[in-house]
C-alpha cells in the first residue's frame, strides 16, 4: 500500500485535534467520550460542538462547526444518522477530512437506511473524506491515550496486540476482558458498517505499525474477498493474523445481516482462504483470546513436538489427546539425555515419559528444568496441580510453594527460544498464585486443552511462515 | 442391582467408625486427613493407627490394628504399598470389611507393581473384602461431611451432582474448582486402579442415590466395556450422566497406561456406546464442568428451539453458529405474538428477529421477558453486555442496572419449565454482579459457544429419555 494511504489512516489515531459533533451534559455516549478524551489529556485540543451551546463540565460547547477554533484533524460524529448529510461538508470546510460515525440508523436496519448511507457515501467521496462506522465506537489508541468510546483504565495499559472489530459493543466489551488475560493492546478499531474504511485497509495499517506485532480480527463477511486474500497472504509473511468470523451457518448469517448489514458468504470459502493466506481462524471467542495471549507472548516454535511435564496424569492425557487432534506430535519420552537425568533422582514408582507425571515425587522443577532443555522437544507445557487444601496449609506455615513448583519465571528461561505455557486447574487462588510465579513469559491458562490447542496455532503459523518464505 | 450391592457402596459413604491405617503428626495425607475429619466432627468416630503410637493433635494414636476399639466399619489406608497384603486380613479381622487404598505403587508402575496389586485383590476377594483404590484419594460425601483426603471447605456445601473420577489429583482439583461455577456436589469418588470397586457400580449406586440428580464421570477406561454400556443405559432413563473420556488418540491412550493402568480402546467404539445409550459425551474438561452446571439447574427442553436475546449482534451471530453447529434450532423470528408486543416498543432502527438485538433500545427486559413466555422457543440465551466505563459510571451514580437487564430472577420466573442462561462477555465485576441479578436458576457463562452447546447437550438428552421412554 502508498504511504499516502497509511498516512491517511494514521490521522484516526493520531489526530491534532478532536471535534464532536453531538457533546451533550446529560448520561450517554455524548457526555462519556469527552469526559474519558478530557481525563485522558486531550482537553486542549478537544472542541466540543451542539447546538444549544454551553459548557460541559467546564469545556465551552461551540454551537456550530464554523464557530471552532481549531487546529483539529477529526471529528467524533454522534448526532442521529439523518442530520449526518448535511453535516460533513460543513467539517470539511473546516479541513477537517476524517471522521468517526458512531451513530447507528444506516444499512443495518433495512432500506431507507441504506439510502442513507449511500447519501452519507457519496458526499464523502465528493468531498475527498475518510469515515470510520457508521454504528461503531470508532478507535483506541493505548499509546497517546486516545480513545473515541468510553474505555476502563485497564484497557490503556500499552501492549503489542492489535484489534479489528466490525460491532461497537463487541470491541468495548473485549476491552473489558482482556487485561483479565495479561492482554494489552497497541490499537483497536471497530468498523461497524464500514462505509469506507474496511477490515483490509486496517489490515495493511496494523501491518506498518511498528507497536503492533499480532493482530486480532472479528469479521462477519469480507468487503471484498479477493482483495482480503491478497492482503492476507502478505500480512502473514511478517505479523500473525487471528480471526475470528461468525456467519458459519446461514442463520448466523442472517444475524449478520441485520447486524452491521454484512454479506458473510459460504463459509468454506472463508476456511480455504484463511488456510491458504496463513491466517488463523479461532473457533470461538474464548480462543480467540487465548490464542491472542500465546502469540502476543511466545516465540514460533522450531517444530512440532509437544513436551509435558505434570503433577496430574489425567490433564496430561487430557492435553496428549488435544494436541495430537490439533496436529502437535507429543512424542513417547523426551530425550535419553533427559531420561537419564530424572531417573537419577526419580523413585521407583515413576515412569519417565511423556507426559512427564511427577505424580507426589517432589521433582517438578526438576522434570520442568530438564524437559525446558530437551532437545527432542519444541515447545512445554507445564500443568501445576495441588489440592488447595494443601495450598492453604503451605500457605499458613509459610512454606514457600516455589520450593516445590520451582521458580517457574527462571526456569522459562532456561529455553528462551520455546514456546512454553503453565496450566492450572483448580482454585482461583492458586491460578493467581501460579501467574505470579510464572510472570509474563508464561502465560497460565486454565484449560489443558485450550492451551495445547494455542500451541498447534502458534505451530502451525510458524510451519506456514517458514514454508512461504523460502 | 440387588439392595445387598448398594450397600456394600453405601458403607464408604456413610460408614460406623473410621480407622486410619498410617496416621502422622508430621505434614502429608497421614495428618491431613485425620485433621480434616477431626475437623468435620469425626473426632469420636477416629481411630489413628501408627506402629510409632503416640498422640495427634491431642486424639490417641493406636499402635495395631488389634489395639482399635471400635466400632468401625471403614478403614482408609496411607501406608507404602508393600505393607497392604498382611494388613487386610488385620482389618477384617476387626469386623472392617470396606477399605480405601490411598497409596500409589501397584499396577500404574509396570510389571512388580501389577503382581502386588494382583496379591492384594486376591486377598481382598479370600476376606470378603471391598475396596476403593488404590491410587486414589477415596470419597467425599457432602451430606455428612465426610472427605477421605484434604478438602476446601467451598466443597462441602451440598449439591445435586456426583462425581466418579479416577486419578485422585484430578478429583481433588475438580472439588477445587466447582464452587467458582456455582456447582455442588452430593458425592464424590476417585476411584484409582479399580482394583475392586468400579465406575459401574458406582453409577449404579449414584443412580439409586435420593441426593444425586446429576453424574459427573472422567473416565480413562472402561473396566468392562459391555457390562458400561448396559449400566449407562438403565442410569440415563433416570439421571444424566456427563462423561469426559481421555486416551482419544494413541497417545493418549499410552499416557493413561502408565498413570491409572487403564486401557482406553479405541475412541469411536466410546462414541458409539455413549450416544447408544443416552451418556452424554464432554468434549473438554470445561465442557464437563459447563454441562454439569446446566444439568444441574436446567428443566429438560420440549424441543430444540432457542431464542437469544442480545445487547451485542456479533456475539448473538456466534452463538446462533455455535447452535445451530450443535444441533439446535434457531428460528429466524420468535413468535408472531412476540413481534407484535416488541413492535409496539421498539424503535425504527431496531429489527425484531432471533436473535434479538435490542442494541441501545432499552428494552432488554421486555425483550427478555417476550422471549420466556414466547410458544415458539424451547430455550432462553439472554447476552448481556455493558460497556464497562457505562457500568462504573452507572454504579457510580447510584443507577440501577436492574432498570435496563430487568429483575432477571423474576423474569427467569416467567417460564420455568423452559432452560434458560445467561452469558457475560467483559469485565468480571460486571460477571459477578450478573451472577448476582440471575440467580441459581440462571446460570450466567462468559463463552457464547459454550452456553449454547451446554443447551443443547440438555436438548440431547431430554430428547433421548423421551424416545428411549416410549
């Protein structure tokens, strides 16, 4: 893509300044954005524009476009859909070329809003300007705390992953969510009926965009599918492209219909083009996420071979049958060299395989250490068990748990280069405790199996990245 | 099953007096356990046994078995496992005919370990003896507190499912867990090696069991595979039974050899016997635990109709995918009853279909409570989502959110013969508080996939018992 195009995007998260159009002093959208934008440092270069004039919360309210002082670079436009025709010649004349629609009443909702937003389309090609929306709560950006919807604290906390998102709600409520995961975020955008700017310019964007290196995307159907393909094919030679599509049945279809007016399509076309572009699909929202944390934080692993070290046999086997079935090889035993060096300090009763169950032998962080060294494995998964009644007991004897588990942060260190994750089951306590200990390089899920599934996705984009490259 | 079985279960469950074979002052099992049971208000009914004597948090210490005074009728055994053999005949001896062999070191450890356990059940059979194990952490019965292993105190609250676990880590960390869903046991058992005691009677014994509603079953492998099937199959006319099944891949199948000594056969002919008789298969420890707590709560549908009412339009489209990718129906419209009341409310923009997006409408509730009462939906989804700076603000201003999701208990009410559940998506404040407002007649998810399919693993289920009823 031009230059010009990137720059064009970069204005939405990198404004001068902000106008918008339908600040209100009473609860709603229209009082939050500039309450969150003002909180958030921007109340220079924020201007504030309604008809009826007056102040919020001490910010002066222009009552037309013409009346603000600028310099500003876009507009948030949340004022019912039909007065939205008429209002963008009017920022423009202000050099104002971008803006954000949030307001709802366009395509989705039948015919005479499609007429709309034909209408709406047309002036901004007339006018040479770019829309985010409309029904969307536009951007965030974590890095100069610009966000275009009310947005938690939690949700500003910098990190590398970025979102594409069709539906307002859905991208503020995975916001919410995230940081509960250790997720963090560079960018987000939701583009609701994509009137102009598509999930494939935001594509291309997230790609130059030195702060993102994963992107996340939920779609309902393709703005253009040709083109999606292409820009897929060459997002993935460098960032990890993770979608999640609805519209798998034609009912879910329907509902995406009259949701952001999308088209979805057939969707094994979808599951052709993502295979065959390196994206990765998630089968639901809940490994969308997960996913999301493995390749935020993980290298892409050498190969495919699956080491598990654990204190309970049945999440071993549990997590042995899910790799397997999502194309991870958990081979037999780890390597003689690592055999030997358990068997040293093993009892009897343990078998030295893998999974590695280090069953009450006392010998986790050993078996961890070495399984983390072996050379026979790609990538570990270290699935920590303890009754809580004993946690709490430990606990209040003050026996410290690393002496058992290890320190699982230096441990992970030992094979920087492997993708390694800790799974917990059991109480909400030890899961805190285990995150702890494990710190940021090992993220802890609490499934065996979702956690083997994101590390058959990180394998099978490293398998993918490696292939096209030659 | 004769009366005569049942009891012979019954006596782990509920027995007279309890010896514990291997009891210590310093930490581990052999003072967990008596600490624990001391604790629960069997302190009378404990007898300790240590060649050592002695004292234990002030109850006597017996030196041999011979020395126990009596009454008892259960004995749980914590020694090495080489000491087992001459100590059954011991018990039998003092009238103890049911044992609970904690300790590891049999079968799950290759060949010496196979003949002891061999040794050890012939003795067993020569005495007229019944054990659980070994290898196992034994029972736990919510009903009189009793727990042979170290338990939270979260996992004695009473509840309507019961559980049959092998590995004794596994049901341990499950009784960890459950309380966070909202999920309560009436028993539980870890069964080990199943030197003796076996899932089937187990079912059968569950199955007569006034307190258990529901089963809960993680199985490695069957002990007898024809003998399973035709048990699952008189339970399942009555109760449901949930069954997560590892050893689905070769690998698995090896990892489960060398941890309870199970051989787990090849997957489809488990497929084939549970859907032939009504057992209903999880798909993943989470499946297990979500399934439970709709099993646990939910009427049976009549049918396999659901209708969703939702805040967000792409969460409503994934979970209408989900559905229909599970076997559920999701009709286009609810009734035209519903339609008519909804209209009358609804704004232009809003499109009164299934699933029903009220988006910004305000009209959650009254969507909600159409939807219960609507004649052409089996089953209720209500998605709720907040943004969750609007729910702070809201909390904040002292605003009650009951005005905009509605009274949920109350409007839950309005059909309770129809399942229904709620999903959050966000922050988990706002879980928490939804799980507050729903009730335990409601269960709030935070996975739109997962609720659905649980839904329709309950539409699986009450379809077989009608056919199989016929």
């Amino acid at each position: 893509m031009k230059n010009e195009k990137i720059n064009d995007i970069e204005t939405f998260f990198n404004p001068q300044g902000i106008v918008i159009i339908g600040a209100r002093s009473s609860p709603g959208f229209g009082y939050g954005i500039p309450m969150n934008l003002k909180e958030k440092g921007w109340e220079d270069r924020l201007f504030l524009v309604n008809p009826k004039g007056g102040q919020i919360d001490g910010m002066h309210v222009y009552e037309k476009v013409a009346d603000v002082p600028g310099p500003a670079s876009l507009a948030i436009i949340i004022i019912p859909a039909q007065g939205i025709p008429e209002l963008l010649p009017q920022l423009r004349e202000k050099g104002i070329r971008h803006v954000i629609i949030e307001s709802a009443g366009f395509a989705e909702t039948g015919d005479s809003g499609k007429a709309l937003q034909d209408e709406t389309y047309n002036i901004l090609k007339k006018h040479g300007m770019r829309a985010i929306g409309p029904n969307c709560v536009g951007i965030v950006n974590t890095d100069n705390k610009l966000s275009t919807t009310e947005t938690i604290q939690e949700a500003y906390i910098p990190g590398n992953t970025a979102i594409i998102a069709q539906s307002g709600v859905f991208g503020n409520i995975l916001l919410d969510k995230l940081h509960l995961f250790g997720l963090y975020i560079s960018k987000a955008v939701t583009l609701g009926n994509r009137i102009d700017v598509s999930e494939i310019e935001m594509l291309d964007y997230f790609h130059k965009d030195p702060l993102t290196n994963v992107i996340m995307m939920y779609l309902e159907g393709a703005s253009n599918g040709r083109l999606l393909a292409k820009t897929l094919y060459t997002v993935t030679r460098d960032k990890p492209v993770l979608i999640l599509k609805s519209g798998r049945t034609s009912q879910g279809q329907t509902a995406t219909a009259s949701h952001t007016g999308s088209l979805s399509g057939e969707d094994f076309l979808y599951d052709g083009m993502f295979s065959q572009t390196g994206a990765i699909r998630a089968e639901s929202l809940d490994c969308l996420v997960e996913f999301a944390r493995v390749f935020s934080s993980q290298p892409l692993p050498k190969g495919p071979r699956l080491g598990i070290v654990t204190g309970s046999g049945s999440l071993g086997a549990l997590a042995t049958d899910a790799a397997v079935l999502s194309g991870l090889e958990v081979p037999s035993h780890p390597s003689t060299a690592t055999i030997n060096e358990i068997k040293k300090l093993a009892p009897n009763w343990m078998n030295v395989k893998n999974p590695l169950d280090v069953g009450p032998s006392g010998l986790f962080k050993e078996a961890l250490g070495a399984m983390m060294k072996d050379t026979d494995t790609d990538m570990v998964l270290a699935i920590l068990t303890i009754p809580h009644a004993v946690f709490r007991n430990f606990q209040a004897l003050g026996i410290d748990l690393r002496d058992w588990f290890g320190e699982l942060k230096t441990i992970r260190k030992l094979a920087p280069e492997k993708p390694a994750l800790a799974c917990v089951v059991g109480h909400q306590e030890f899961l805190y405790y285990a995150t702890e200990i494990a710190g940021p390089d090992m993220p802890v899920f609490t499934s065996p199996e979702m956690s083997v599934k994101a590390l058959a996705a990180l394998w099978q984009y490293g398998n993918w990245k490696t292939k096209v490259k030659k």
